[in-house]
C-alpha cells in the first residue's frame, strides 16, 4: 500500500498490518440477511489502499458470487453480492477481479443459473458499485477465467476448456473487438495402481480421465470381472477380497467387494482423511486396513467400521510404516524440532513403546516370524542407521552405514535385504539377522539422480525380487526393471519391461508379490510425448519352486509335481504353461533344500 502497509485478504476480510508488523487491523464482517458467506474466493488492491473481494454465498438451495468494496480505513463502502448464480456449493466459482485505475473494477465469473454454464464480465464504479456494463461471453465455456485490463479500458478475457484456449478483447464500452479459439488436442489422464488377489491374479483400480473401475485379472490377464467406482482411490487386499478407499468430499468411503465382484459392503466415514496425504497398509491375515494420515492412525476392521485411531503427538508427520498381524510401527518426524520417534502400537492400538532416534527424514522397516522389527532409517543423505528391536522394544543391536536407503525387506527366517544408493549406484544388500553383511549386488540400471523409487519384495524362501523405474541406457525411454536373487545370492534373472515408443517416462504408483511369491504385479502411469498419462499394469510370473508356499523345497513340494504329472492343476504347474511336465520337475528337484 502507499503508506507501506501490508494487506492480506483472508475469508472476504482485509488485515492490514503496519510496516513494523506492530499494529494490525481488519475491515468488518458483512453478513446480509438471508445470505450466508460460504467462502472467499479473490482479492484486489487498489492503487489508493482500497480493498475489493470477491466471495461465494449461499441461501438455501442457491449459491451466489458478489464483490464487496472497503475503503482504505477498511470500512464497507458497498457491495453486490448476487453477480453471478452458480449450481451447488461444489460446482466451479472461480472467479477474477482487475483494475487499472482507482475508479473503475473489472470482475469475471463463472455462471450457471439455468444450468447452462457461462462467464459474465462486469465493469464496476469503484466509488458507487454501479454496474457500468456486462457481457456475456457467448460460447466461451471455461471455469477458470483469467483478466488482464489496458490503461485504455480495453480488456482481455482468457479462457480455457478441453476443447482449447479463447480470447476475447472488448473496449471500454464493453463493445466486443474481436475473438480467436485456439483448439488444443484433449489429453488423457489415466493412472492404475494394483494388488494381489491372493490366487495369483490381480485387483486392479484403473483411473480414466472421469472414469473410475476396479477390474480382477485372471493370471494370464483376462478381465474376470469390473466394477464401476464413484472416485479413485486406493485398493488394497482384505483376505480374498479387495478393499478400494477413496477421498472426497473431505469424506472417506470404504468399499469391500468380494472375489466374484460383488459388493459386500461399504461405509462412509467423515471424520477420516481430513489431515492431509495418506497411505494404505492392508494386513490380510487378520482382515485389516490402516490408514495412515500426515496426522492420524485409523485402523479399519473386516466390516469396515473403525477399530481405533491413534492421533500422533503435535507436530510430527510420518516418515516410516511397517504392519505385523499383532502390531503396528511408524517413525515420526517433527520437522520443526529436528525429533524422531519410533513407537508402535498392537492391534488394538495401545501404544506398546515409543523410543527416541536420532533425527531423521526417511526410514524403511519389516518384522520378521519372529515379531522382531528391522529399521534402516537416515542420518543424513549419505549415512543410514541400521538397527533391530524386539517386540518389547529392547534394542538389539545397530550399526551405521554409508548408504542412502531405499527399501527394506525382511525374509521370514532372514535374509535382511535393503536396497540402497552408495556413490551413486543402487546396491541391493543382504544380511543375516545378526546384522553381517551376506553378499551385495550392484544394479548399474538405476542411476541415483533419476530417483527410481526402488521396491524389494521377498517370498517365503527368501528369494529378493528389487522393482525400480529406470533408464538402462541414456539413450532409451525409462522402463520397469526387475532383478531377483535367491537368499544366498545366485541370480535368478532380469526383467525390462519396454516402455510404449511414444512414452518417455515410466512411474510405478504400486508394487505387490502375492503370497506364494508366483507372481510380481507393477502398476502406473506412462508420460507420453502428447503431455498424456496413460495407466498401465504388468503381471509377472515368477518360478518358484515352492509349490505348497512353506518356505522350504521338501518331499512334499516334489510329491505335488509327481501327483499331478501330466494334469493341469495351477498350484504344481510351476511355469504357468497349462501343464505340469518335466520342467516343473527340474525346477523343484535343482532347487531342493532352499529355505530348509
């Protein structure tokens, strides 16, 4: 302002505070009768210290954009509140305010008052409010108006659709110039995130541009069934079934649907997922979803409803999760105050012990059989920590490492493998349960500076499976890398799955093993060159030996080949083509003993 103060607009009311930040002061709240404010939308200074704000308002059923004007003492000087009509408190009301002198205000908005949407320019008398003119811009279907006005009144209206880009330019009388339409390609938005079914197949949420459906894949990818979705979301495993959970609204809705696709239940809570991001952790075995929040814990039973929320201390986000069929673990993080903390609660959310660390900004964890909990949490970008807790929490030892962790996966009975950057270079390492160095394996695929988000899964024998988004070459698009490695580290092959030639970027939004460690699903987006996203799902088979999932290649795994020899039975046809023969035999009987 000329006199140096500061103004802030806030809810439709102006706080003006002096250069020293000393004094402070705000113009008064403006409620007519019948009218109830709904929310501020803009706010322009005028070159004199003036104020004028624009905000939604509602009576009853009907929503309407006005503007109200205060002087630069902030008193009320005059207001129109019922500029423009709108369809419902959630349909677009975007709106822009301009000027270019002390007398005259130029005001856009979106307006639906018969349910046919359309934007109306206003000129206003900043002295009176008078109303000097409106247009209607004909055809010019846009939520999100933008104005520019001249010194010689002559004003721009700039909006945009799927369809393209519009430009109009009227002169001071609000006498149209002229327009031009410059239509654009309609890009797609499509994304897909996946997970096991738990039978080797795939519940998949794929998200089309306005269009939402949960699909079950067979294991050779045919479509078993879909079912349509009101928002995306997230979908995670409940037992056999598939849970989807979505936001909006500032709602959450839970929906459980069973392996045929029917819908067993669903449930609508409002007081989730009002605290900002948040993650899904789905613990099959006991049937249970958590969800955890940027401010909250909740934890979600077989029926839906919430079992308990836990609320974290003030200040802390979390930076780190783990679940275990009897408990749950986070590292939590105050940015302000530099403190971490590692707590973790059992399954009926008593806080069972909650430990200080060293600050940290990243942790990556796993339980193994045994209840006990593995942590690899940073220090700094180039020293980790690497530590173990009992179920009590007592620390059983811990040792520091030069490493930028990315993941870690803890196999039943060990390994302990963390994938990690060191020099630049993504490492995947194993350790015994003691915490000694096994055996380590460089991926030279991924490189540190494209972020490629590594993931490592393990199966019951302990074999690793590390997934990441990368570029072998420089000269090739970014495509889904898989590597695997047996427990003792003999390599069990490398995957790349190509990404589409007009792509240039691969994202992995999911990663999932299923329970019996066949089959490793991938699922995400593609960037195209056209500025489109576009979803994708990769389903892989992987040769396990294991065939009953015990964790050990034993007599019974080779009785089930010999059994079922020359039959079709899924569990024993270890390479998925149709048949148990010969090579299903050599593969359990070269890998006999792993895991025992």
């Amino acid at each position: 302002m000329p006199d140096g103060r500061l103004c802030v607009e806030a809810d439709a009311r102006g706080y003006y505070i002096s250069p020293d930040g000393t004094q402070w002061s705000h113009t008064p709240p403006h409620f007519p009768p019948g009218l109830t404010r709904t929310g501020a939308r803009s706010a322009l200074l005028l070159p004199d210290g003036s104020l004028c704000t624009s905000s939604l308002w509602g009576d009853f059923s009907r929503y309407f954009l006005g503007v109200e004007f205060f002087s630069p003492a902030g008193t009320l000087v005059w207001y129109r509140l019922q500029l423009t009509e709108i369809r419902g408190y959630l349909s677009p009301a975007l709106d822009t305010l301009a000027t270019n002198s002390a007398h005259s205000l130029w005001y856009a908005a979106f307006d639906a008052p018969n349910g046919t949407p359309e934007t109306v320019l206003y000129r206003l008398d900043s002295r009176t409010g008078a109303i000097q003119w409106h247009r209607v811009a004909p055809s010019f279907q846009t939520d999100r108006s933008s104005l520019v006005v001249y010194p010689n009144d002559e004003s721009v209206l700039l909006g945009g659709s799927p369809q393209g880009v519009s430009v109009l330019r009227y002169d001071g009388a609000g006498n149209p110039l002229h327009r031009r339409d410059n239509p654009i390609s309609i890009p797609t938005w499509e994304s897909a995130r996946a997970t096991s079914d738990g039978q080797g197949g795939v519940y998949a949420l794929v998200a089309q541009s306005s269009t939402r459906r949960l699909v079950r894949y067979a294991p050779n990818g045919q479509i078993l069934w879909e079912q349509p979705l009101p928002y995306s979301g997230e979908v995670a495993r409940m037992g056999q079934d598939a849970v989807v959970v979505s936001l909006y609204r500032g709602n959450v809705l839970v929906q459980r649907y069973r392996a045929d696709g029917r819908l067993l239940w669903q449930r609508t809570h409002s007081q989730l997922l009002n605290t900002g991001s948040y993650w899904i952790l789905e613990e099959p075995v006991s049937e249970a979803v958590y969800l955890v929040e940027s401010a909250r814990l909740t934890k979600l039973g077989a029926d839906g409803e919430v079992q308990w929320s836990y609320d974290y201390p003030s200040g802390y986000l979390p930076v780190g999760r783990a679940v275990h069929p009897e408990a749950i673990v986070l590292v939590l993080h105050n940015y302000s105050t530099r403190q971490t903390r590692l707590i973790r609660l059992n399954a009926s959310g008593a806080l069972q012990w909650d430990i200080e660390l060293p600050a940290s900004y990243a942790a990556y964890m796993g339980f193994d059989s045994a209840g006990d909990l593995y942590i690899v949490y940073q220090m700094d970008r180039s020293r980790a920590r690497f530590a173990v807790y009992t179920p009590t929490g007592e620390l059983r030892w811990e040792r520091e490492e030069l490493m930028n962790a990315q993941s870690l996966a803890v196999a039943p009975r060990g390994p302990v493998y963390i994938a990690a950057f060191v020099q630049g270079t993504l490492r995947l390492r194993a350790y015994t349960v003691a915490g000694r160095l096994m055996w380590e394996r460089e991926v030279p695929e991924a490189h540190a500076g494209e972020f490629p988000r590594a993931r490592l899964h393990v199966d019951a024998l302990g074999r690793v499976f590390l997934s990441a988004s990368t570029t072998p070459q420089l000269s090739m698009p970014r495509q889904a890398l898989v590597v695997g490695y047996t427990a003792e580290g003999r390599p069990l092959g490398q995957l790349l799955f190509p990404n589409r030639a007009d792509a240039y970027l691969m994202w992995i939004d999911s990663a999932s093993l299923d329970p019996r460690g066949r089959f490793l699903t991938l699922a995400g987006r593609l960037w195209t060159d056209m500025g489109d996203y576009d979803g994708f799902v990769v389903h892989h088979r992987l040769t396990s030996p294991d065939v009953d999932g015990n964790g050990c290649v034993d007599e019974a795994d080779l009785l089930a080949v010999l059994l079922n020899f020359g039959g079709s039975n899924s569990a024993p046809d270890l390479n998925g083509d149709s048949v148990v023969d010969d090579a299903d035999l050599l593969t359990v009987l070269f890998s006999f003993g792993e895991g025992c």
